[in-house]
C-alpha cells in the first residue's frame, strides 16, 4: 500500500510540476495571441483595462514592445509575459502615438529601456499630457461613477450588448480617475520620422512613419520576414475608428501605404487580429462618412442634429458607436472648410 501511495505521489507530484513549469499566461485584461515564433499580439478584453493592443516582438537580440497600454499596472504584465516566453531582453518601447492608452505604460520599463516615438508624438506627450491627467481629475471621475452606477443598476444578461458598452468604458475611466496619482509621464528619447530597420537574428524590424494620419504623427510596426503589420490606431478592425485628431487624406495616404506592403496578419490598435481586409474597410468607412455628410440637404437656418443620423446597417455591429457621431461632427467641419 505504502509503494502505492508513494508511486501516486510522484505521479501527481511530477505531473503538477510540469505543469507549473509550462508558461499558461492568462490576463483579465488582455489575450496573449502568438502571430509567429517570438510575435505575440496583446488584445484588449472586454472588462479589463489594457485599453489598447499591444505587440510584443523579439528580433533575435532584442525585444520591442508596441505600445504600452492605459494602465501602468498593465503594463507590468507585459514584462512577466516576456521573461516566461524567455525572450530576448526588452530594449524598445515604441509608442505609436500621443493617445493616452498607447503611452501610458511606459513608465514602468527600467530606464535603460529606451522609449521610440516621432518627435511630434514625443512633443505632444511632454506638452499635453500634463493638462490631460489634470483635467482627467474632473471629468474620468464623473464618468466613472456614471458607468460604475450603470454597472450596479444592470439586470439583464451579461453577453448583452448593453454588458458588454458598460465592460469597455467602465475600466477605461476606473483608470483615468487615477491617473493624476498614478501616472509619472515618460517622454520617448528616441525619434524616427522616416523608415529605420533594426536588424535581428529572426526578422528584421521596420518602423515607418509618414507623419499625420490617426493623429498630428503616427508610427507603424512592420516585420517583413512574417507579413506582419501593427498598425496602431490607423487601422480599427470592426469597431469605429476616432477621426477627430486626424488627417483624412493623410490617412487615406496612409492606408494606400500599407496596400504596396506585403501584409498576411494585421494587428489593430483596437479589435482583433485580422488580415489586409481591414485595410479596406477602414478607407471605406471614411469614405462613407465623408458620404453620408456630403448628401445632407442643407437648411441653414437649423442646426444639424448628429445624433438623428442612422448609423449604416454594416457598422451596426462595430464598437465605440459612441465615436460616429463624434466622426459626423468632425468631418461636417471639415467639408465646411473645404
Ligand atoms: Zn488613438
């Protein structure tokens, strides 16, 4: 009996080791997605507070994070998630541009890291990130209560629609209501306003800018060995992209760019992983807003109400519906100046 009992006890006890061993990396915030051997895609989850997706890509010699996230705590992930993959020694932090959710993790990478930006991206975070996390001292705090007050009121089913506008936003603010204690802005030291190609033992790394498109400067991540693109906030895959900060015949330029490069995996600032298809319809969508103001029958004398505008029945799927009317008013102002 005692050989029994003993022969059980290492079974169980080697089995359980090795799975203790083998790396199972599982976030409430973010889906750790392998795109190739040493390319992983962060993907923000609904009720987490990643925000953002993020890239992780090992060249051979050095790691590169793309991106950082809204939350520093989420950040910290990102370097666990890269010691138990064993990779190569994070070097770089790229930040795609001077949003909050894509910058705001920085802070937690040692300061031999270095951070990569544009100089306007870098110039934007230094000057406008100070007044942002003030002003997100009044504003994120009231929204948070809003959502967290939705939250408690809820009563219907939690793979509702409803559920799930209330798990996207509700984290998003949770954050930013403590982001005046919380963060310390880091300002990227490196600037690339062109094409620079980091070699590596595994792939060579790219990152393009071609100045204005989602935002005043926006930066890409390419790995032409694999067809892999991260393409930052320019590409929103099934969720309705933000045009207020940006440029549209820059981005339109910008989503022409990406069409000459060989692309198999996409991975969105925001929304899954897809394929070039997102290419497509994100030109599209501008497209059609640009469209869909164009046709509106004028009466001067009466202010437009965006809100009375139908969203179209192939975007009524898509996330941040809260961003089309938002893109309405943007692009009415816009076609005002043309
Ligand atoms: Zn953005």
């Amino acid at each position: 009996m005692k050989i029994l009992f003993f022969c059980l006890f290492l079974l169980f006890g080697v089995s359980s080791c090795i799975k203790k061993t083998a790396f199972e990396f599982a976030s409430p915030n973010f889906e750790l997605i392998k795109l190739a051997d040493g390319v992983y895609a962060c993907i923000h989850k609904f009720g987490g507070k990643a925000i953002c997706n993020v890239g992780i890509i090992d060249n051979g010699t050095e790691t590169f994070i793309f991106d950082s996230f809204l939350s520093p705590e989420v950040a910290k992930e990102l370097i666990v998630v890269v010691e138990k993959l064993k990779l190569s020694p994070i070097k770089y932090i790229v930040n795609s541009h001077a949003h909050n959710d894509h910058i705001r993790g920085n802070q937690v990478f040692s300061n031999d890291i270095e951070i990569i930006s544009t100089a306007v991206t870098g110039y934007e975070i230094a000057v406008n990130e100070p007044i942002d996390i003030a002003d997100e001292k009044e504003y994120a705090i009231q929204s948070f209560a809003f959502y967290d007050s939705l939250l408690n009121e809820y009563k219907g089913d939690s793979t509702d629609r409803a559920f799930l506008n209330i798990q996207m936003w509700r984290p998003y603010y949770e954050v930013l209501s403590n982001s005046h204690n919380e963060i310390i802005t880091r300002v990227p030291n490196i600037y690339i306003d062109s094409i620079k190609t980091f070699p590596g033992t595994n792939r060579d790394i790219q990152l393009i800018s071609r100045g204005k498109g989602h935002t005043k400067s926006d930066l890409v991540l390419y790995i032409p060995n694999d067809n892999i693109l991260f393409a930052g906030d320019l590409v929103f895959n099934e969720m309705h992209p933000y045009l207020p900060s940006g440029y549209m015949d820059e981005w339109n330029g910008w989503l022409d760019y990406f069409n000459t490069l060989n692309v198999d995996q996409l991975v969105p600032g925001h929304g899954n992983v897809g394929g070039p298809e997102q290419i497509f319809k994100m030109k599209e969508y501008i497209s059609d807003v640009y469209v869909i103001i164009k046709n509106i029958k004028r009466d001067t004398s009466v202010d437009l109400d965006f809100t009375k505008i139908k969203i179209p029945e192939k975007y009524k799927d898509w996330w941040f519906e809260q961003f089309f009317v938002s893109n309405l008013k943007f692009m009415n102002t816009k076609i005002q100046q043309e």
